[in-house]
C-alpha cells in the first residue's frame, strides 16, 4: 500500500517549506544554541531514525506523520551537511561530489531492485526505504549545494535562491512540455527544492551585511512552522476526501 502523498501543487509547497524550516532549525540548533555540528547531527538522525520506524509502521498515508518525517530529514540534512563541510574540512565542492555519489548509489541500488524509481510504486517496505534514504541524501546533498552557490559561487544567498529557483521553473516547464522521463524530472525538481530551501533559510536569517533579511533562526523558524503547521492541517483535511484529478510535477 503506498503511503506516500500525491504529488500536486500543494506538495511542492509544502516541500520548500519544510526544508527552508529544516535550514533555519537546523542553523538554530547547531549554531544559535552552540550545540555544534557533530553533537547536532547526531540528535537529529535519531530523531530521524524514531519518525522513520513510526512511518514504516503505519499502514496508510498520514500527512502530519509524512511531513514531520520529511522535516526531520531536511534539519538532519543540514547540521550532517555542514560537519562534513566545515567541522571535518572537505568544502563544500567536496562535500557535495561525496553527497552526489552516495545518492546515485542509492538510486542504483533502489532501481536494480525495484526496477523503478517512480514514487508511485512504493509500495513496499524495501521500496520506502530506499525512498527515505534517497531523501535524507538529497537533503543533505541540497545544504551543500545550496551554501556553495552562496558562498563559493559568488552568487551569495539572494542570487542563489534565485538560481535555483529559475532551474525548478525550467524542470516545470520541461515537464509540461516535453517527453522526458516524469521519474527523472520529479527527482530533479526533489532535489532543488532543497539548495532553494537552504538559500532561501540563509536569505531569512543571514543579517544584512551579508545579503540577508535579518530575521534570525528563531524567528524565521517559527514563522515557517506555523505555515507548515497550516498547510499539514489542511492536507489532513483533504486527505479524507477523494484524490485531486490533476498533478504538478508528478512522476507520472
């Protein structure tokens, strides 16, 4: 039985939401409260590991269960990103070669098993796990990336966002308008919403001086778990209602 959300508008939405919170959550724990990358990294993959046994024990698709899953990645995402990048000094050109090897393996491995990488058939346990994993990866993968393009690149944290943010319109367009793999596509546009998260977490929370807003981690966090908040209240309310006709960016 697939316990996974469709893929509509709504999703995607909630999806940059979720990993622009795990950006911010994951700076507030690591950085904000001086709790470090290493010691946060290892709270928040336990945290992972405990919501992760939880979904792969329901039996059906719970949307609040589902999202806090996925947010759990994306804070874990963050804090391992940045141990590998600064606390054990690979860079994040470096980091993000590793984080991209690690996730095509996964892929690998997940379509020389199942045969398939389209969401839509995760149906079973082993597919929900290299699911999950694919997910952690790709979170962690889009921190690096996400700070490279803000640091790095030159581009800093404004006109990374914006980088990423014409590369998912392009995969959108792309999807509407031509026959290239939904599967591939779907992956491609999973993957930067997550770099756009991180950029858009930093263009929140770096001060000024720096290109940012200046809203802080504490601040923008709460802001951004209150709209998801919202948003995983208003899926669970149409979760009992039958399925939307139509899909953005699906794998289908």
């Amino acid at each position: 039985m697939n316990k996974l959300p469709q893929i509509t508008l709504a999703f995607w939405v909630m999806k940059i939401c979720a990993t622009t919170l795990g950006e911010t959550a994951g700076d507030l724990l690591s950085m904000t409260l001086d709790v470090g990358y290493l010691i946060s990294s290892l709270i928040l993959i336990s945290v992972f590991v405990v919501t992760l046994i939880t979904q792969l024990a329901s039996k059906r698709y719970n949307p609040a269960l589902y999202w806090l899953v996925i947010l759990s990645t994306s804070t874990a995402g963050t804090t391992m990103s940045d141990f590998m990048d600064r606390t054990l000094g690979l860079g994040y050109a470096a980091g993000s070669a590793i984080l991209v090897a690690i996730l095509l393996a996964i892929f690998s491995a997940w379509y020389w098993s199942e045969r398939s990488l389209s969401v839509s058939r995760v149906t079973t346990m082993k597919a929900e796990l290299f699911y999950w994993f694919a997910i952690l990866f790709s979170n962690t993968l889009g921190t690096a990336l996400g700070d490279f393009l803000a640091d790095d690149s030159g581009l800093g944290f404004m006109g990374g966002a914006l980088l990423i943010g014409s590369a998912i319109a392009l995969v959108v367009v792309l999807h509407y308008t031509t026959r290239l793999s939904s599967v591939a596509l779907f992956w491609i546009a999973f993957v930067l919403t997550r770099p756009f998260g991180a950029t858009l977490g930093d263009v929140l929370t770096k001060p000024h001086e720096k290109g940012g807003l200046d809203f802080g981690t504490v601040g923008s966090s709460m802001v951004l778990l209150g709209i998801l908040m919202l948003l995983v209240g208003a899926a669970m309310y149409y979760n009992r209602k039958p399925a939307p006709a139509y899909a953005a960016i699906s794998d289908k």
